[in-house]
C-alpha cells in the first residue's frame, strides 16, 4: 500500500528559465552540481510540483534533478506569439529534444509521468540516443492512436477525450479549466487520495494562457479531430508508427488506475531491445507520485542505478 505522506509545495534547491529555441521553460533544480542528471516531466492535468517528493528523495541519492513544466503550464511561455500552439505528442517530444540540448545534459535519464511519459517516450523515438534510461509512469507506450484496439470500458474512462472535442467540452476548459481538471483528480485514483491544498497548488499551473488551447488541440489532434501543424511533419512521421525503444525502460503503473486501466500498458515487450520492466503498485491510482512517492523514488533508483 501507499506510504502515507504529508504534502507540501515542492522546495528545489533552484528555479530557473531555459531558452529553447520555442519555449522559455520553467524549471526547478535540485542538487544542480551532481554529474548525474535525471528529467521528471509532469501529466495532464497536473504540474511540476506534483514531483516534489520524488525529486528530494532522488536528489538525495546523488542525481541532479530537473523538473520543467510543460508546453502550457506553469510559467513556461513561448519566446514568440505566432507559434502555433500545438498540444501534438510529437512537439512535446522536440520541446524534450530540445530542454535537453539547451541544458547540455549529457544522457540524462528520461522520467515521465502521463503527458510527460509521452514527451520523454518521443523525445528517444526522435533521438535514440538522448538518455541512459527512460521511465514511463501510467501510460503504455504506443497508445492513444486512432487505430488502437480498445475496450468499451476503456472507452467509457476516454470520456473526456471525445468531450473535448464538443463545443460543449471547449466551452468548458476555456471557461473552468480547474473544475474540468478537477474532475480527474476525483475520479482517476482511489477516493480522497490528496488534499485540498495540494489540488489548488497544482491548479496555478492551468493559469498559463496557452493551457486551454493545447490541451484542446492535444486531445483533439491524437483521436484525428484537428489537423496536426507543419511544423511538426517530420516528427509525426518518425514517431508513426511507435518506433522499438533501445534504451533500458521502466514502466510504473498503479493498480488501481481509473483513466489508463493498468492492462494498457501490458504486453509491450516487442517495443524494447534492451532490458524492459513493468511494476504494478498496489493500491495506487493515476498519480502515482503523488499517491506513493516513496515507492516511485525507489523503484526509479532501483533501475536507474542498474
């Protein structure tokens, strides 16, 4: 079962903004002077914080930890207002790609959670050689494409992808972004799992002005109900159809995960080369990190250390 945890707003030893050649990325540093470095990216809807007690634990062990917010979260901002705003998996994977250049790490390990599994999960599809792991939290690798077998039941946990893509559902992240977000934090992981402060933090992050817009075209996009940008051509195409990862990958999924029913992200052995782990956490929803972030924190060192 979860360890039990008393939240708190995550403390980096430093915050900082990194110029990509898009974004200027938000992002908390902690034990900056190590030579090991690891890059926790967040989900949807969540932000940066929500790694706090991960980082600290994973910062202690020796790495330098890094934690950015998102395309449309937090402070991160485009550097110029004509950029399309594009929630596409594949330019969360370039802005990766690109984080990690502008930082000039060397090999990092690559650890994500929801929206963030996919971005660090892209980013080695765009650059094998990016990072010495990768980890995948609550999300199978190469899911959520429109010719995706799936269950009626998984179907009923997507409602929230197909109401997006109403007027009804656009009218609803533009005007309550948070209440919609909500939503998920209720219904994604077992009962009464955070607490209010926790959710209200997190909360500040969908106040990016660009969030409602790349969340609409994230969801939209991925199910076929937007057209993708130019700018992101030949990304689709190297990441279409999921490439074979060589990297040493992880996969982290809670056992009682409402949104992505844990049998997701079974079954994908043929995707990897190299050496390929699945653990289920029991009792743990959708935010694993949060819900249970001694175990995560262990877990990542356990096979990062490998």
């Amino acid at each position: 079962m979860p360890t039990p945890y008393t939240w708190t707003p995550a403390q980096p030893d430093n915050r900082l903004t990194v110029c990509t050649p898009l974004l200027d990325v938000e992002v908390m540093q902690w034990n900056p002077d190590s030579q090991r470095s690891m890059i926790l990216a967040h989900g949807w809807p969540d932000s940066s914080d929500g790694w706090g007690a991960v980082a600290s634990t994973l910062a202690n062990a020796g790495w330098r930890v890094i934690v950015p917010s998102l395309r449309g979260f937090g402070q991160t901002r485009f550097r110029d207002q004509s950029t399309p705003r594009s929630g596409q998996l594949s330019a969360l994977g370039r802005d990766m790609v690109d984080l990690v250049a502008a930082m000039e790490l060397d090999k990092p390990a690559l650890v994500g959670h929801d929206w963030g599994a996919r971005a660090v999960a892209n980013a080695v599809g765009l650059e094998p050689n990016i990072a010495s792991h990768l980890v995948m939290v609550s999300v199978g690798y190469g899911t959520n494409s429109p010719d995706q077998a799936m269950s009626i039941e998984q179907c009923r946990r997507y409602w929230y992808h197909w109401f997006m893509a109403t007027p009804r559902g656009e009218k609803t992240v533009r005007e309550d972004g948070a209440g919609f977000a909500r939503i998920m934090w209720d219904t994604w992981s077992p009962a009464a799992w955070y607490a209010e402060a926790e959710f209200k933090h997190a909360a500040q992050a969908f106040a990016n002005p660009d969030w409602a817009e790349i969340t609409l075209h994230s969801y939209r996009h991925r199910w076929g109900h937007a057209a993708g940008f130019d700018a992101y051509v030949q990304e689709e195409q190297m990441l279409h159809p999921a490439p074979q990862i060589h990297l040493p990958t992880l996969m982290l999924h809670g056992q009682e995960d409402y949104c992505n029913a844990p049998e997701l992200s079974a079954g994908k052995e043929s995707y990897f080369t190299n050496r390929y782990e699945r653990v289920l956490l029991p009792g743990v929803g959708h935010f694993p990190q949060r819900e249970d972030p001694v175990s995560v924190a262990r877990e990542i060192l356990r096979f990062c250390g490998q």
